[in-house]
C-alpha cells in the first residue's frame, strides 16, 4: 500500500510539473507577443496636428520660371520614354492629342534620359538618370545623381551625389530608379539599386532634406521602385514596390520623415497583368483611400520605352483592417 501511494504521489507530481511547464511556456510565449506587438506599435507615430490624411504631394507648386513664361497651373513637366531630357508644355484638352507649346532649357537634357519628375512647394523640380537601351547617354557615373531644375532661373544642375555601395556590376546599369515628395516634412526620397547584383540586395532608400540636400535618413540593403507616402490615422508609411518580387511593402515614417522600425509587406502583384510578373514602377495617391499602381516588367535591363509595357491598378484603402484591396479597373 505505502508502496502504491508514493506511486501516485509521484505521478501526481510529475502530471502538475506537467501543467506548470505549460504554464510557464503559456506565460513567456504571451509575453513574447507582447513585446512583439509593442515592438510594431511603437514604430508607427500618430499624425501631428495639420497634417491630412491621404497622400502628402498637397504643396507640389508650378515653377516660377514656367508661369513666367507664360504656362499655367495645369502645365505638364514630363521626361518622355523615348525623348532625352525634360519637357514642358500645355495639358492635353483631348486624349491622344499631340502636346502643343513643347519647350525644353537647353540644360534639360545634360543628364540624358530621366525618370519620372517630382515638384517641390516652391516649384523646384528633381530628377534623376533613366537610362535606354544603352549608356551613352547616361554616364554610369551619374547613375546615382538628383538633379535640380531652379524654380527661378529654370537651369538644371546637380543636386546631390548619392554614395555607391559597390561598383556597378555588368547585369545592373541603374542606379536611382524612383522618387518620391512629401510636403508635410519637406522630404524627398530616392531609391537606389546602384551596386546590386544577382546575388547581392544592396539597395538604399533615402530621406533627403529638400533644401540642404543632406542624406537626413535611409534604408538598407533594399531594391525598391516606386515610391509614395501616405498619411493614416496610425501614422505616416512609405509605400514601395520592390524590383525583385512583384510586391508592394511599406515602412513606417516619423512625423519628421525619417524611417522607423522595420519594413512590412501590403500585398503582392503576382498574376496582374498578361505576363504575371510586374513591378510597381510606380505609386500614385489619390483622394484619401485611392491608390494608383503602375505596373510594368523590370528584370534589371534596358529596355527600349517603345516596348515597355504597363498596367494602371486601382486599389482602396480599408482603414478598419488597414489594408489595401484591388479594384477589378485594370487599364492598359
């Protein structure tokens, strides 16, 4: 009998060891999500009083030198796939109507080929290198260069050098290969794949003070596309499609631009479009839930503009899930 008691004392024990080894596993896998959560939460921060929800390209402003020229507010300033340089001229009243009142500064097209522009609130416009088909017109050198057309004098000069992180590689001839505005800080953001290779993510997404040229922040060792920043209620996030994978990430921003925490994925691209493999190249906001993905294939080689395809996709924000969803609106 004593025999069988201690048994059951013994088994006894063992099965509420048992339990408090649960518990304890419980107890620090709950304080492990915690932390976790903590951890996420304390990189968003929350909108400072007179900045709008939406997207934050409010203040972008026509250059001065273009009014006094005689444009308007609804001029076009464009960096054409198969022109060099950069453009200005009328709105269009029609679609497909040829551009009327074309001028280009004789500085505009010292960079060759550019890529997409973006404004200031002064009407500084920045640009940088986009090269096609080759790079006689775009020095590899000047890969990883902003340039800066005056507002005033409407003159193009370099604005500020970006570092490379490795030489260019045979397989990557780009460097900067998106930017991006926002009024709220004053902030432009560069994307760089300058130095990436096959096997190496080497690109850099940049926070650069708009009036000092100043690298003020950045993050590393991403390929990143387009670009755009979006106010919620939660915070500011810099929305970017990556080059290696048909998705769009975000990373959360400071009330001052700077990039705080750790970069989270949106949603993927994969299966859009013909082909089922586009990038986003581009991202536009429009109102306070739209989103605007331009996508097109992009495998790290030039590429004529005349073959380069792309797709426009609508998608809407959810601010209950904080999620975007796509609209069925695709347009070639």
């Amino acid at each position: 009998m004593a025999n069988k008691k201690k048994q059951k004392a013994a088994q006894a024990r063992a099965e509420r060891n048992r339990w408090l080894g649960w518990g304890l596993l419980a107890a620090l896998a709950a304080g492990i999500i915690v932390v976790v959560v903590y951890s996420i939460n304390t990189s968003e921060q929350k909108l400072a009083p007179g900045m709008g929800l939406g997207g934050v390209t409010y203040c972008q402003a026509t250059p001065k030198f273009a009014l006094d020229m005689g444009y308007d507010t609804t001029a076009i300033m464009s960096t054409n796939e198969t022109l060099k340089g950069l453009f200005i001229y009328d709105r269009p009243t029609q679609l497909g109507q040829t551009p009327t009142n074309v001028y280009q500064h004789p500085s505009w097209d010292d960079a060759g080929y550019l890529g997409t522009p973006v404004n200031d609130e002064l009407g500084n416009i920045y640009a940088a290198p986009a090269p096609r088909v080759n790079l006689y017109d775009n020095p590899p050198e000047q890969q990883n260069t902003i340039f800066k057309v005056d507002t005033k004098t409407g003159d193009m000069e370099a604005f500020v050098a970006l570092p490379f992180p490795a030489p260019m590689p045979p397989e990557n001839p780009f460097g900067i290969i998106g930017l991006a505005y926002d009024c709220d800080t004053r902030s432009l953001y560069a994307a760089s794949i300058a130095g990436s290779t096959r096997d190496r993510e080497l690109g850099v997404i940049y926070q650069i003070d708009s009036q000092t040229g100043e690298v003020v922040s950045q993050l590393e060792d991403i390929d990143a596309f387009g670009m755009a920043v979006f106010n919620r209620v939660l915070g500011k996030r810099l929305y970017f499609g990556l080059t290696r994978k048909s998705e769009v990430w975000s990373v959360a921003l400071g009330n001052d631009g700077r990039f705080r925490g750790k970069p989270r994925f949106e949603f993927s691209m994969a299966g859009w479009g013909s082909e089922g493999d586009e990038k986003a190249r581009r991202i536009i906001f429009r109102k306070s839930d739209e989103m605007i993905v331009r996508g097109t294939q992009f495998n790290y080689n030039l590429i004529a503009g005349s073959e380069r395809l792309q797709t426009d996709y609508q998608l809407r924000y959810d601010p209950t899930q904080d999620i975007w969803l796509r609209e069925d609106n695709a347009q070639e």
